[in-house]
C-alpha cells in the first residue's frame, strides 16, 4: 500500500458517487415488530435499528448500503449488511460504482461525519443539500477513486486498533492476575447521600452545537452511548475535566461514566470527583449511581438540589464506614473474568 501523504485527494460531490433517495417505511410506532427485517430510523442506538418487522407491500428492502439521518442526530451515517426498511427520517446512499463494500463505507462514514456538525434542528440535512455536500477521497492517476488503497487503508488501521488493544488487554490481566483478590462473604450495605462522597460535584458549560471547534478533546454529554462522548471539540472555553464520573443530568437522565481522561462536559452532565478514588472505585460508583435512573425522565431531570438528596446502596465495613476495599476487589473481580472470557473467544 502507497504511503498516504503520496496518495492524491480530490473533493466529490455525494451525488457523483451515490444515489440519493428518502427511505418510505411508515406507521413507526402502530406497527407489529417481531420480523426478519430491521427498521431503520432516526435513532442514534443500535446502528440506527428501531426495531425488526415485516414490510409491507410498498415499502423498499435495501441491503449492504449507508443510511445517513436527516432528523434526530442529523448527519449520522451507518452502514447496514443486512436487508432492511427505512423511514422518511433517514437517507438511503445507493452505490453507483458497485466498489463499496464494508471497508470502504467505513472510511465514507468517517469523511461524511466530519461535517455533521454544520446541521441542527434549525438547518436539516435535506436530500438536496446531500447532494452537493462534498466529501475528500483518494484518487487514482486517472482521477478516479482509489477503493484499493481505502480498502487496504481500513484494514491496516483496525487490524494496528486490534494489535493494540489486545497488548492492552494482556497488560491488564497480567496486573490483575497479580493482585490478591479476596472477596468478603457476608457484606452489610448501608445507603450514603451523593454529595457525602465526592468532594466536588459540578455541573459543566453550555456550548452550542455550532459554536464547537473540531479537536481532538472528548466532549461528553448526555448520551447514553459511547461512554457519553458525544464528539471531539477544540474549544478553550468549555469546563474542562479529569479522571472522574459524568452523570447526565438531562437526556439520558441518570447515565454515569468513569473518565480518566481529561473531557469538556457539557450542561447536561454534572461531574462528580474525589481525589482519593481510583478507577476501580469509580467503575463500582457508576454502576451504583446508575440505578437510579428510574427515578427520572425527560420531563423530570437532576438538577443541583435534587442530586445533593440522592442516595446509592454502598458495602460498609463492621464500623459502618464505606468499605473501598471490598469494591475493588470485586471490580477487579469482573473485570479479570470480562477480560479471560474475551482472550477464550477471540483465541487470543
């Protein structure tokens, strides 16, 4: 494979490159589920499938193509191998060239979504202004796409993301096979108040969608998904923070995640830090703190007085404080098991 600063790039429009049409999938939320073919909509979960149906008669089966969302979280591409329907939400991206295959519809998605930050609510992704958009490819000397090098291009990368994270993977059950982990049968739980155990609780800063910078800083947010990063910003004015848990305050109300990178969180998530904790504490704490999410709801969100009422179960030791401990051990405990039964499948 040519190296990729020798490789030529040119801009093309979508339309050059796929057929554009809106998906005719109708009646949502009044239709039996339960089929063999996947309903995709504008939803940003499970690779955009609402659910599994069977079409009707008037509804168009596509297969091993993009859809790309012109509502919800607009601009969001995903690639399906599978057949299924779409609804008027979402765009179908039919290939013209009859070259994009799975490797190389990744490397189209990434260039789509690098502009998904120009749509909003306010300024929809309609299927004309799909057309125009240009994404940048590598060409060949004739000035046609280069599909080899995306294809060997992908490959490369997530077979080094692999090598990597399986090094990783090692790494972390050589130490955790090392450590002496001693589980206590009989454990007494005690509820403690939020606020009683972090020594800072914060609320992040606004920052509107189209005030964002591309960068390379984590922005979390209130999604549920991608351990609440919600892109990758280069602001100097957000609220900048560090190894600690995001809990979201709206959106996906109660959903909290441990951070030990420096993030920009936004006003939807409050984060909740002690100095004294470790990641194995942290990852016991979010999943503590998560249950009570269903205590709340869109229409019912945490805000700064309700979180300093909030209590979660914790395991106490014989003299009624927190038993840290025991939470790291348990957390090395599923971990380690996480981790072995990953090495057994993958024949690591």
């Amino acid at each position: 494979m040519g190296k990729k600063k020798e490789i030529q790039w040119e801009c093309f429009e979508i339309q050059e490159i796929f057929d554009i049409v809106r998906g005719n999938a109708k009646d949502v939320t009044r239709r039996e589920f339960g089929g063999n073919v996947a309903l995709v909509s504008a939803t940003n979960k499970n690779n955009g499938v609402y659910d599994f149906v069977t079409p009707k008669n008037y509804e168009t089966i596509y297969s091993n193509t993009m859809t790309i969302h012109n509502n919800g979280n607009v601009g969001l591409v995903f690639y399906h191998n599978y057949n299924f329907i779409a609804t008027s939400d979402v765009t179908i991206l039919i290939d013209k060239t009859n070259k994009i295959d799975k490797e190389v519809a990744e490397f189209i998605i990434t260039a789509l979504q690098q502009q998904k930050e120009k749509y909003c609510y306010g300024y929809k992704l309609s299927n004309q202004r799909l057309k125009k958009q240009k994404i940048l490819l590598p060409i060949k000397k004739d000035g046609t796409i280069h599909f080899d090098f995306i294809k060997k291009y992908i490959k490369t990368k997530k077979m080094n993301i692999k090598e990597k994270y399986e090094k990783n993977i090692s790494k972390e059950v050589e130490y955790l096979k090392k450590v002496n982990i001693v589980m206590s049968k009989d454990i007494k739980w005690e509820e403690f108040y939020i606020k009683d155990i972090f020594s800072m609780i914060s609320r992040g800063k606004r920052l509107k969608k189209e005030d964002h910078i591309v960068g390379d800083i984590p922005y979390v947010s209130s999604t549920m998904n991608t351990n609440g990063v919600d892109g990758f910003i280069g602001n100097d004015n957000g609220r900048t923070f560090y190894d600690c848990l995001s809990l979201a305050n709206s959106g996906s109300v109660g959903s909290c995640f441990y951070h030990e990178y420096t993030f920009i969180g936004s006003d939807h998530i409050t984060a909740l830090k002690n100095q004294e904790y470790n990641k194995w504490i942290y990852l016991f704490l979010a999943t503590s703190i998560t249950r009570i999410k269903d205590k709340y709801s869109f229409n019912r969100e945490i805000n700064d007085n309700r979180i300093k009422k909030e209590k979660i179960l914790l395991p106490i030791k014989e003299n009624e404080k927190i038993n840290f401990t025991y939470m790291e051990n348990y957390i090395k405990k599923v971990v380690l098991e996480k981790l072995n039964d990953y090495i057994q499948f993958n024949n690591i």
